[in-house]
C-alpha cells in the first residue's frame, strides 16, 4: 500500500492497468464531460491526472484552442503522464504538474475542473474541493467521474469465486481509507463544497462470461492490489493466484456458471458555478 493511502499504488504494472482501465471507460467519461459543458476552447483543470488519459479526453473536446492542466502526486505518473502526451501529439495543450491536491495552486483561472476515480481517495473531498473550486472562473464547470464498487451480487447465476474476488476490491479500499461507493455520495459532496447541486447520471457496464472487459478489470485490479490485500490480511479464493493466470480463472468461473456480470456503477456529476457559490 503506498504511504499517502492509494491502495492501488503507482507501479509500472499499475500504469499500465490505469491505461486499460481508460478504455473501459472512455465511452462514459465523454460522456459526463459533454453533458456537463466541456466546450471547444476550454482551460481544464484535471485533478489526480495518474497516467494521463482524462487530461487528453479532456484536450480531444477542448480542442486546439483549449489548454489542460492535469495535477497528481506521484512524480513518477507526471513523468510517464508527459511522455504519453508528447508521443501522442498534445504537446503545447496539454501539461502536467507534480503536486498534492492540498497543497495546489496556480495564478490561472480554469473555465473547467474535472477528475475520474479521485474524490473517493480524499480525507475530506468536500474540503478539497471547496479549496479547488476558486480557481473557476465565475461560471465555470465543474465535472466529476466516480464509481460504485459496493454491488452485493454482481453475478447471476451466482458465481461465488467471482462475488468473492470482486468483494475484495471493495474492502481493501475501505481498509486503506478510500470510499468504494462514492458516486452515492456527489450529490452532498458538491453541497458541501459550496457548489450548487450537480446533475447526476449513471451507467453500469454489464458483461457476459470470459470475453468481457469486465474480466480484465477485476484481474488487473487484484495484481495491483496485492500489497495492500496482503498487507490487510485478505486472500484471494482458493485456486486463484496473483498471476497471469488470473484473468483466465476468472473467466473461466463464469463461463462454468454461464453468469452474467454486472460491473461497477458509473457516476457522473456536473454542476457551473455562480456568482453567489458561497466558496467566492
């Protein structure tokens, strides 16, 4: 478990989860940025940018005119963060910056703040966000991407070793002080920053046996987390390993129990301020 309570900890087998994960969620992250007022030349502010891949979701629709600034801790993820960037052709538009969210702060005002999988990871995001939000330009956008870990049966018919792997995500998370279903909590989250109620959405990815993505997800989920599991003590079922050979169990587990698998909820929350937003 990494020191400042990432559970899932920034190795390089993490970075490359991250990015598998992005195009899982891709389809949904675009999504909530459209719906929420990411427009064409648009300054965005992402926060804990990790390997890079919503900072350029962001710079695809905020185009040539616009300009993101992605902000995470890890030095290391702003290094890889930037070298990605370059290769694929966002230099000059998009830029990363080493920095806790608690300690950021910058003399430009953004027409958008936006992040993915972040606000679920802070002590206190009501807080943070609150601090984050003056530097919105009056009017600005505030979008945000959360998840939901906390489905008490995500398969049917049953599939007991993949409940219990996917039960696992859930309470490493809580052990390393992360909140696994917080797209339940946008909506107090936002108020409590000052901002004015979001408008909400959710999606949620459903699968079927072996061949779905949801598959590869929880695999890679586990290999990352296996510090953290270790470190609190939990186990993986019998017959699973940390492995390359733990996707292929999985998936075979369903397709024995022809399950159906309903994947992790997708939140998407979005709101502009205002003039009287009482963080002003």
């Amino acid at each position: 478990m990494s020191d400042d309570g990432y559970v899932l900890g920034y190795s390089e087998a993490e970075h490359r989860r991250l990015r598998a994960q992005a195009r899982l969620l891709q389809p949904w992250t675009e999504s909530f940025f459209r719906s929420g007022g990411l427009r064409e030349g648009m300054t965005v502010l992402d926060l804990g940018a990790g390997a890079g891949d919503v900072s350029m979701a962001a710079a695809d629709i905020v185009g040539a005119a616009g300009h993101v600034v992605g902000v995470d801790r890890d030095a290391r993820s702003v290094e890889r963060a930037t070298r990605r960037a370059q290769e694929a052709g966002y230099s000059g538009r998009v830029e990363f910056r080493t920095a806790a969210l608690d300690d950021f702060d910058a003399d430009t005002r953004f027409d958008a703040i936006v992040g993915r999988y972040i606000l679920l990871y802070l002590p206190d995001p009501g807080k943070t966000l609150r601090r984050l939000t003056r530097l919105l330009r009056t009017g600005g956008v505030v979008i945000f991407h959360e998840i939901d870990m906390t489905e008490a049966q995500p398969t049917w018919p049953a599939c007991d070793v993949w409940d219990d792997s996917y039960r696992l995500v859930a309470e490493v998370f809580r052990a390393g002080g992360a909140q696994p279903g917080f797209g339940r909590r946008l909506h107090p989250t936002f108020v409590d920053a000052g901002l004015p109620a979001p408008e909400i959405q959710s999606f949620t990815p459903v699968g079927a046996g072996s061949e779905s993505m949801i598959v590869d997800w929880l695999a890679m989920s586990l290999l990352s987390l296996e510090p953290a599991l270790t470190a609190t003590g939990l186990t993986l079922p019998a017959g699973l390993s940390y492995d390359d050979s733990l996707g292929d169990r999985l998936g075979a587990a369903l397709d024995e129990q022809g399950s159906q698998i309903v994947g992790p909820a997708q939140f998407g929350a979005w709101t502009h301020t205002t003039e009287s937003s009482s963080f002003r």
